[in-house]
C-alpha cells in the first residue's frame, strides 16, 4: 500500500455542497441555521448509519470554521480514555459537534458529564450539535436530565438513501474523479460491500488510488483483485 | 492562521486519520512567535491527547518543513487573545474586583413570572416564588422546589430572582447549578482558598442553587453547602433551591442537610395537564414568533405528556420544517412532520403496555385485570387501565373494549367517567393516575 499517492482526504469533501441530500433537505437546512444563527436552537441529528450525520456534522464544523469560528467534532464513540473525563475535558468552542450519542446510554456518569457539558455550553453562549442512531427518546439514557435536554432540539430525521440513489451519488462521485464506474462495477459493490455511503466513499478512495497508481481501468476483476486483497 | 502551521496540517491530512485529524487537530489555532509555533487547544481535553498521541510527529513534521528544528507549545487558549483561558465551569461572581461592570446577579432575563405559564401543576409554585421574591429572608427561607425535569423549577427560580432584583436594584442574586458548587469548592480547596470561596457564597442576598439531587454522595460539598446554609439561613439571607424529587427520597444526602431542607417550604411541581401543556405551547411558539393555530398546540398537548422540553422540541422541529418547505404550519402538516417524533413518545403506550404497567402497580396478575371478575381490587385497577387506554393512545371506546377481555364499549365508556369523577375526590387515586402517567410516558 506505501507507494499508493497520498490523498487529499476529508474534509475537505464532507461539505454542505457534498451532501446529497435526496428527502433530508430539511434537515440539512436545520443544521445549516444553526451554525448561521445565533439563537437557532440546536439540532439533534438521527438516522441510521450511512445515513450522513457524520458529513453534516463535519460540513457544520467546517461552514462555522470558515466563518472564524472555533469548532470540534467530537466522535463519542472513538474518546480517548474515559469517557466521564474526557467529556468534562471538552467545550471551549463556539460550536462542539458531538457524533454518536447512542455510545454514552446507560454510561450514568458519561451521561452526567454530558448534561453538565450541556449546561456549560448553554451558558457560555457555545453551540453544540448532536447525532445518533435514533431520536433522543429512544437511545436509552438513563439520566431524565439529558434526555429531556435534548428533547429540546430540534430533531432532524435523516433517512439512508435509496440504492438507486446511492448508485447515483456513487457514480457522480466517481465522475467527478475522472473514473467512469459501469453498472456492473456497480452491481459488484453493492452486492459484496456495506451499502452505505461512507463506506461506499471510503471504498472508491482506495480504487482511485489504486487505479491510478496501477494506471488500469476500473473493472469488475479489477475491483475484486483490489478489495480481496490481491493488488 | 499560521502559514506553517497550515502546511503542517496539509502534510497530515495525507497520514492521519480523517476524523482523527477533524477531531484533534482542526480545533488547534497557531500562532507564531519569534521562531516559536504556539498551538492552542479548545480545552484540556484535546490538549492532553494531542500532547501524548500527535505532539511528536507534529514537530517532526514541522522539522522538516522548516529545515530545522521548530520550538512548539500547546497549551489551552486562544490564539487571538494571549489572556489564559476562564475556568469553565467557574459562575459568575458578583462584587468581582476585576469586573465591575458585571451585574448584580447572573441571572437569565428570559425566565420571568410574565413568561412562565400557570396551571393547576405549577400555580401553588409560582405563588410561593412570587412571595419569596417580594419579601426575600422572610417569606419562606429556604424555598424549594421539586418535580420531574423540565418542568419549570429553573424557571421560577430564575423569576424569583429577576423579580427581586427588579424591585430592589443592586440585590445580589448567585444562581448556580449545583455541579458548579461542587467545582467552585474542588478548585477553592485545590488553591486553598476556603476563605475567599465562603465570602463569596455567603456576601449575597439570594442563593439559589439548581438540581441539588446531585449533591448525593458527594460529602464534602454537602458538609460545605450545611455550613453555607447555617450562615445564610442566621443572616436571613435568601435560599432557593430546586430537586428533582422531594428531598427525603434522595439517597446518600445527609440526614442533618434534608432536614434543615425542611425548615421553609417544599412545593411540588408537577407535570402540566393538558390545558397548561398547550398554554405553553402557545406562549413558546409567540416568543419564538412562530405562528401555531389552537388545533395544532391542542393536538401537540394531547400526544406530548412528557415535559415541557420536549413540547419545545416538538415545536422547534415543526417551526424549522415549516420554514424550510414554506409551508404554514396546520393540524396536516403537523401530523404529517411531527410522525417520527409523535411515533417516538406514543411508541412506549400501548393497551397492552399500559394494561401490564397498571397490573405491575396494583400488584394484581395480568390474566385477573383481564377477566370478568368485578371484585373491588380488579374493578378499579381495570377502569383506571381503560382510561389511560382512552387517554393515551388512539383507540377508540369499542377497541379498548376488545382489548379489555371483550367488553362492550359503554363499559369503558362508563369506566372513564368513573375514574374521571372520583379522582377530584380521591386523592389516593390521582396521585396513582399522576404516577402511572408519568411512568408510561417518562
């Protein structure tokens, strides 16, 4: 994998132009107000994975870094060391993008750190955006405290897209790179890989790297030469 | 930004992991300094671990791109400011040496009595605020109000404040949420500086401390908020605080400390009912200058029991659709934006779910509250379960009856009225009503 050229990678992709938003315009537009405006409530984003919180969330961070402000994205997920201490180590920014909720439910003093987070950036005049796999009702907190908090936001509902859809993003998305992805190097990923957007992208990285450092056409033997890890 | 710096951060993208770098890396501002890269993080957080996991190759990056060595500190802060960052979670003090222009409280200037929506729930509350904030020290020392989350505590304590402040100007109000006490009294011990932190909390006409459930456990800051409370208490000083339930029934708080909880008055605040519920939708949706016609708050009321935050979510999520697709907001519109988060609060009430919950808490096995049997400890349970079928789901009267072991639909239309009836007379069984309410709606 070493001699393969070195990318320019996210984010620099993950922007509000970048997101095909299909039936979830009217949640990128929530986020897109509240990183403009000042008193716009803050948004709760819930969807299942490859649905396209996390490019949101990085679109927000990099709309309201490009307007000087101070951002992070914070993957609740992926902290490291304990959560507890690592969430009460977080704030200081104008706006905080906190990226799956669900991996603090039922964690009673991560979630503590988080509702005291809450009331810190509330204070502070900060702005905090959240995603999860399901609205806040439904992840399983345990602290009422923070589930009715953000019971307060407004809650934008993003729905995977469509295979078609998603064969259409993916095909654009290879245009845009100068690779011409036929319907049966389609059929062949949708059938062996994860079907989500994400991973679908992260996919189409490595075969365009791979492509153009092999200087070969994108093929269906190609591809599964590639990804079975024969290249 | 810094120019190395960014060429620093165009290398790393190429290596680094791209959340890694958005997460860690992205929040650092630079600044150069003769010769010296500053980096500054947000908070301690990213400092740590941008010290123990990037520091190194980030000045070997920078080595090399500058063909020399590069001197870096990280360190939290701005680098548009070289002034050290405030402690986060440190309040606002009043009679602050370095601030005076600060206000005598630190108060939010939304929370009013004018703004806060009464009802049977929250009107004994608001009174004994109203009185505390008229005659502070004397009315009623300490005041405190408990209930659920987000049912208005923090609101009226905030009222109360703003009140007295607006009638004497220059009282000095603190507002604290009670996690702030505990950090303001952890950092005055680090620094030893007990003696400042006392003065502090003792100098002021009104304390009022939010959600002191969380308190619990935590010994020392108890033992510091009792002395707290001796002095102010001796000195007629006004104290406010909220709890999330009635202080005796909080675990690991100390019995001299609930006790002394006592000495004033304890108002429960309850969840809003169903008029209040869509009162207050209305007043939100006015102050947000969002326009919502009666039938849209009315059926908003009946689908979210929860709290008033959630009510607030509602609105918010139904305000920015509207906005978005340009459409005004009408009882269509809203049934059909609001169906995730409608689905997500009616989802956990079902007949079947309602009618185990009710069995669970009369303690009467399921197959019995389903029978015919018409003894007294079934009959009540049954037409009280038929009720909050009636209340909380959509079903109607000749479902519910099916649902009930086949009756017919005069029956729960009888049960209904029943229960309706006797809980103006039967404390006992409203308060029952109230906490099958709330446990099916939580």
């Amino acid at each position: 994998m070493n001699q393969l050229p070195l990318a320019l990678r996210w984010p620099r992709r993950q922007r509000f132009e970048h997101f095909h938003a299909g039936e979830n315009a009217a949640a990128v537009a929530a986020v897109q107000r509240t990183v403009e405006g000042g008193d716009a409530p803050w948004v709760f984003l819930a969807g299942p994975a490859g649905s396209g919180k996390t490019h949101l969330l990085a679109a927000a961070c990099q709309a309201a870094s490009e307007a000087g402000k101070r951002v992070q994205y914070l993957p609740l997920r992926a902290l490291r060391g304990p959560a507890e201490q690592a969430i009460r180590g977080s704030g200081g920014c104008d706006l905080l993008a906190l990226d799956d909720v669900d991996a603090l439910a039922g964690e009673r003093e991560a979630e503590h750190a988080l509702f005291d987070l809450y009331n810190r950036c509330r204070a502070e005049g900060a702005t905090l955006l959240f995603a999860g796999s399901e609205p806040p009702a439904q992840l399983g907190l345990t602290l009422p405290d923070l589930r009715s908090r953000l019971g307060m936001c407004t809650l934008a509902m993003l729905r995977p897209l469509s295979e078609a859809e998603r064969r259409d993003v993916l095909r654009t998305r290879a245009q845009a790179r100068g690779i011409e992805l036929d319907d049966a190097v389609l059929d062949w990923l949708f059938a062996h890989h994860a079907r989500d957007l994400g991973a679908l992208s992260e996919l189409l990285d490595e075969i365009d790297r791979a492509s153009l450092a092999a200087k070969r056409r994108v093929t269906v033997p190609f591809v599964r030469n590639l990804l079975r890890g024969g290249a | 930004m810094s120019d190395l710096w960014r060429r620093c951060l165009e290398r790393l993208e190429g290596e680094l992991d791209a959340e890694d770098l958005n997460t860690w890396l992205l929040p650092l501002q630079a600044r150069e300094d003769e010769g010296a890269l500053r980096l500054f993080a947000p908070n301690a957080y990213t400092l740590d671990v941008v010290r123990s996991d990037y520091l190194e190759r980030i000045r070997a990056v920078l080595e090399h791109l500058n063909g020399g060595a590069v001197n870096v500190h990280v360190s939290v802060g701005s680098a548009g400011a070289p002034r050290a960052e405030k402690p986060a979670s440190a309040p606002v003090v009043n009679g602050n040496a370095s601030a005076p222009a600060t206000p005598s409280h630190n108060l939010d200037p939304h929370y009013t009595f004018e703004t806060f929506v009464e009802g049977k729930s929250n009107q004994l509350g608001k009174a004994a605020a109203m009185q505390v904030a008229q005659n502070p020290g004397r009315a009623y020392n300490p005041l405190l109000l408990y209930g659920g989350t987000g049912l208005g505590k923090t609101h009226l304590m905030h009222a109360a404040g703003n009140l007295m402040c607006q009638q004497k100007p220059g009282t000095k109000v603190l507002y604290l949420r009670s996690e702030q006490f505990v950090s303001a009294m952890i950092e005055a011990l680090r620094a030893k500086n007990m003696d400042a932190f006392k003065r502090r909390f003792r100098s002021v006409d009104a304390l009022l401390i939010d959600d002191i459930q969380f308190f619990a456990g935590k010994d020392t800051t108890q033992e510091e908020f009792f002395h707290t409370f001796n002095a102010l208490f001796e000195g007629k000083q006004q104290i406010i605080l909220t709890c999330d339930r009635y202080p005796k029934e909080v675990d690991k708080l100390e019995p001299r400390l609930k006790s002394r909880l006592g000495w004033g008055l304890s108002v429960a605040i309850e969840p809003p009912d169903f008029e209040t519920r869509a009162a207050i939708l209305l007043s939100k949706a006015h102050e947000k200058g969002v326009d919502v016609p009666e039938d849209v708050a009315m059926l908003l009321a009946r689908r979210i029991r929860s709290n008033v935050r959630d009510l607030e979510g509602a609105l918010n999520t139904l305000a920015a659709r509207a906005n978005f697709f340009g459409r005004a907001i009408s009882a269509d519109f809203a049934q059909e934006t609001l169906r995730d988060l409608l689905s997500t609060h009616a989802q956990a009430v079902t007949v079947p779910n309602i009618q185990k919950t009710v069995a669970d808490y009369y303690q009467v096995r399921l197959s019995d509250l389903l029978s015919k049997r018409r003894v007294r400890s079934l009959a009540r349970p049954r037409q009280l379960a038929m009720t909050l079928a009636k209340e909380l789901t959509e079903h109607s009267l000749p479902e519910i009856g099916e649902a009930f072991g086949g009756r017919d639909h005069t029956t729960v239309l009888h049960a209904c009225r029943t229960i309706r009836t006797l809980m103006d007379k039967d404390v006992r069984l409203k308060q029952d009503w109230d906490q099958l309410i709330r446990i099916l709606t939580g």
